[in-house]
C-alpha cells in the first residue's frame, strides 16, 4: 500500500515538474514583446535618418556640412542595423525557447522559410544560431567605432588592421565550425543508411 502511495506520489511530482517548464512562456513573450519595441525603434529610427537625408541634396549645404551629415548618417545606418540585428537575436531566441520548451511550431513547420531560421532542435543549436547573430552584432559595432575612430599615428591604423584581422578570423572559425558540423552529421547518416 504504501509502495503504491510512492508511485502516485512519484507521478504527481513528475507530472508538476514537467508541466514547470511552461513557465519559460514569460521569456518567450517577454522576448518576443521585446523584440518588436526594438524592431519599431529600428525602424523609427529609419524612417527619421530617410527624412534628414533630404537635405543632402540641398544646395544651401557647404562641402563640410555636406560631409558631415554624409559620416553622420552612416554612422546612423550602422545603428540602424544593429537594432535590427537585436530585435533579430530576440525573436530567434524566443522562437527557439518555445520550440525547445513547449511545442514544435507546426505553422513554421509547413512552410519553406522555416528551415532557414528554426533549426533548433536543441540548445546547443540555438546557442550556436544566437552566437552567429552577435558575432554580427559586434561586426557592426566595430564597424561604428571604426568609423569615428581619429587615425592621428600609425599605431591606431595597425590597431584597426588588428581588429579587422580578429574579425576575420572570428569569421573563419565559425564557418569552419559549421562545415565540421555539416561533415559529422553527414558521416553519422551515413552510418544509419549502411
């Protein structure tokens, strides 16, 4: 009798466990909520850079001037795309805590896109798919600081060289990652079809 109280026990315990991980929900929405106030932010940001280059055609601009808000607005750009990358990182992340967590996303599932933004089967996976998106994320801010950056000696251009160098290098490794993935998960199909 009390071996069957354990079992019951056991089963409930079990059951409240796993019905805990639904409350990754708040991260999902949380995530996704903020992943479109910065889209919007992106977005807004875009649309008030797009209004300011009108005036790069005025003819009351100097040369300076012209200059100016020619490096200010590529500046503005590369922001721009950084928000986007953001909002980006935020929304992969909530669509694989859900996938990962609670349910596969039968809607995704049924259309072509899917294959190239939810291959996340475990965390490892969606680790991976966050860890690329940053590393351009950081691309694009060293991008920023590279293009305000005084070159006033030659130390600060081999400093730059050094940065795009590392960048380079951050870059190869991670495709060269991805293709020794590829290889190990061809090879291991292989293996199940012999």
């Amino acid at each position: 009798m009390t071996n069957n109280k354990m079992k019951v026990a056991e089963k409930m315990f079990e059951k409240t466990l796993w019905q805990s991980r639904f409350i990754v929900l708040t991260a999902v929405v949380a995530s996704l909520l903020t992943s479109i106030g910065v889209f919007y932010m992106a977005t807004v940001d875009a649309v008030y850079m797009i209004i300011h280059l009108l005036d790069y055609a005025s003819p009351a601009l100097t040369t300076a001037e012209r200059a100016a808000l020619r490096s200010e607005s590529v500046t503005h750009v590369v922001e721009i795309v950084d928000g986007y990358l953001l909002a980006t990182v935020l929304l992969i992340f909530a669509m694989g805590l859900y996938e990962l967590f609670i349910s596969e996303i039968q809607y995704a599932s049924d259309t072509k896109v899917s294959g190239n933004v939810l291959v996340i089967h475990s965390l490892d996976d969606l680790k991976a798919r966050l860890a690329k998106v940053i590393l351009m994320i950081l691309i694009v801010k060293f991008f920023e600081h590279a293009i305000n950056m005084n070159f006033d000696s030659p130390l600060s251009l081999l400093y730059l060289a050094g940065g795009i160098a590392l960048i380079g290098l951050a870059l190869y490794l991670t495709h060269a990652s991805e293709a020794h993935v590829a290889t190990a998960s061809s090879s291991k199909q292989d293996k199940v079809v012999s």
